[in-house]
C-alpha cells in the first residue's frame, strides 16, 4: 500500500501541477500577479518565495490553486490594488487566464495519450468475432467487418462500442454502420438482454490490435483522450439521473485504493507496464478534472468564466461583493461535498 500511495501522490501531483500551471504561465503572460501557487490544501509542509509569488505544498492531497491578487474582490473594495492585480487586467485576459486551467488538463491527457498509444498500439473497432445466433448476426454482420459508427457517432475503438453497448440500459435499437470490402452498410440491431450480466448485448466481440505509426499515434491519442472525455460526461450524466449511486463515486482515498489494485495486478509484468497503467489513469484523472472544472458552479473555473463572460457581454463586471458571495457559497458546498466523499470513500473501503 505504501507504493500504491507514493504512486497515488505522484500522479496527483502532476494533474494538479498542469491545472494550476495552466492558470499560472498564461497569468504571467499577461501581467496578472500570482499571489501564492500550492498543491494540496490545509497547512503549508514546504513554502518559498520567488519574485513577488509564494510557492507551496500543502499537507492535504485535495486540490490546489493560483491565487492572483485582488482575485477576492476584497482588496478592490478598499482601493489597495496594484496595476497587475486580477480585476485591473482586460477581461478577455482574465478569460484565458482561467480558461487555461482545464485547457492545460487536457493537453497533459493528450500528451500521456500518445505515450499510451505510441508504446501499447490500439484496439479497433474490425469484428473479430459475431455470435451464432445472436441479433448482429440475424442483422447481416460478420467477422471481419469494421464497425465505423453506431447511432450516427462516429466509433475508431472498441472501447467506444463497449461504453455505448453497456449504457444502453433500456435495450434500445443500434442503428450501425459498417464497412466490408470497401462498400458501406448500414443496419439496426435489437440487442438481446442476458439474465446472468444484467445488460443488452449485440453478439459482437471487435478489436483487431492496431501498432500505430507516427500519424496514427496523433490521430489515436486524440480518439483515447475523447473516450475518456465522453465517458467522463456520460458518467455525470448518470449521476444527475439517479442511474449512478454515491458509491459509484470516489475521492482521495478510493483513488489510492484504485491506484493499488491496478499496481497488484499488474506489478507481475515488470515496471514498464506499471508505468504505462499509472499514465492511464492520470491520463482519466487529467480528463476528469478539466471536465469537471467547465462546469457552470460558483467556485468552479467554469462558473468564473460565466461571470467573465456576463462582463464581456454587459461591459461592466458584475459587483465584486455579489460574485464573492456566489463563489464563497460555492465553496463552501464544495467542502461539504468533499468531506461527504471522503467519509463515503472511508466506509466503502474500510
């Protein structure tokens, strides 16, 4: 568990280091003052100073931020702003300043994708295998034909036909579109439910292993890293419609649990298949936090941009005192829902 632990803190560190890296380097860029950039949150276990901006590391593995002076609105209210300080700065600077949070996640994704990519290969969506009897065959599929969309979206992975087969939990018709021998088909298939799984099958098995080239690298990072994004939205979705539970959902601790499985399965195959796994699932977590950061919410990245852009709109920033409150409650929501996780995480695994 403790290498599963130092894993945990190493993959959390980057994820967070790109997000508020993010926030920093496109800061500086246009004069904004940094106030303090930390990892973590609670009490400082590291700090320095350089230049005018305090760097720390922080005790509790949670989260991080880039604090920008008169960011509060505090300081504007009592006129003890500088001329670099946040709210002086134009407000398409200030937009990409936060908007370069979440976009920075997903360069990162995109960048542990293709070391993903360029060193396993790819599974595409070729069928290798059609069920006797089963609905796709009834339907005209056979082995050897590559699935290229499903209900109109485009599929390049297997991954993305499975994700979509196990969400169709209503055993709602595919409309699929395929390819053999240079001529394209499309057919609907009625999946058949199966008792012992629990859910809606077609009778297919795709995936022919793909080892990329350079092009296909680029092209196949960017398809892994929408996977995750799509899944990433699907599984909020589920849980804003009751179809996930709150055991479905994880924290600190269950992402150090989930770190240990995947390190005791796989540690039997040596360090570069530890390596590769830890990359995926940073690479999910980078994936997860940028999504999750776009969303509308006070205290959010996402909810600073809407009040950016209600500025840019208006031509005048909504008073400061007013987006403060709206965040401050947002916060404080936040802390609620981070400690009901973690205690939710505590009863799960222990």
């Amino acid at each position: 568990m403790a290498v599963s632990i130092l894993l945990f803190l190493v993959i959390f560190i980057v994820v967070v280091l790109s997000h508020e890296f993010g926030h920093f380097i496109i800061a500086k860029m246009n004069g904004i003052h940094v106030v303090e950039f930390f990892i973590g949150m609670g009490p400082s276990i590291i700090s320095f100073t350089k230049g005018d901006t305090k760097y720390s590391i922080k005790l509790f593995p949670i989260g991080g931020a880039c604090m920008f002076e008169g960011e509060d609105g505090l300081a504007e209210e009592k006129g003890e702003l500088s001329e670099g300080a946040f709210p002086n700065a134009p407000v398409w600077a200030r937009f990409a300043t936060v908007f370069a949070g979440p976009l920075f996640n997903f360069l990162t994704a995109y960048i542990m994708a293709l070391i993903i990519v360029w060193n396993c290969g790819v599974i595409d969506t070729q069928l290798q295998t059609v069920s006797e009897g089963s609905a796709a065959q009834e339907a005209g599929l056979e082995a050897g034909d590559v699935i290229t969309h499903i209900n109109g979206k485009r599929v390049h992975l297997s991954n993305e036909i499975t994700l979509i087969s196990q969400l169709n939990t209503k055993g709602d018709p595919f409309e699929v579109t395929y390819e053999r021998d240079g001529h394209k088909e499309t057919v609907v298939i009625q999946p058949t439910y199966d008792e012992e799984a629990g859910r809606y099958y077609m009778g297919i098995v795709a995936g022919k292993y793909v080892k990329c080239n350079v092009p296909q690298t680029f092209s196949y990072a960017f398809h892994t890293m929408k996977f995750y994004a799509d899944a990433t939205f699907k599984s909020l979705g589920m849980l804003v419609t009751g179809k996930l539970s709150r055991n479905d959902v994880s924290g600190p601790v269950g992402m150090v649990k989930m770190v240990d499985d995947v390190y005791d399965t796989v540690k039997p195959y040596g360090v570069l298949e530890v390596v590769i796994n830890m990359v995926n699932i940073a690479l999910l977590l980078s994936v997860n936090l940028g999504i999750m950061n776009l969303l509308p919410l006070p205290a959010l990245d996402g909810g600073r941009l809407v009040f950016l852009l209600l500025e840019a709109v208006r031509g005048k920033p909504v008073p400061p005192e007013k987006e403060g409150m709206v965040h401050l409650a947002g916060m404080m929501a936040l802390i609620v829902l981070m400690v009901l996780v973690l205690f939710n995480d505590i009863t799960k695994f222990f």
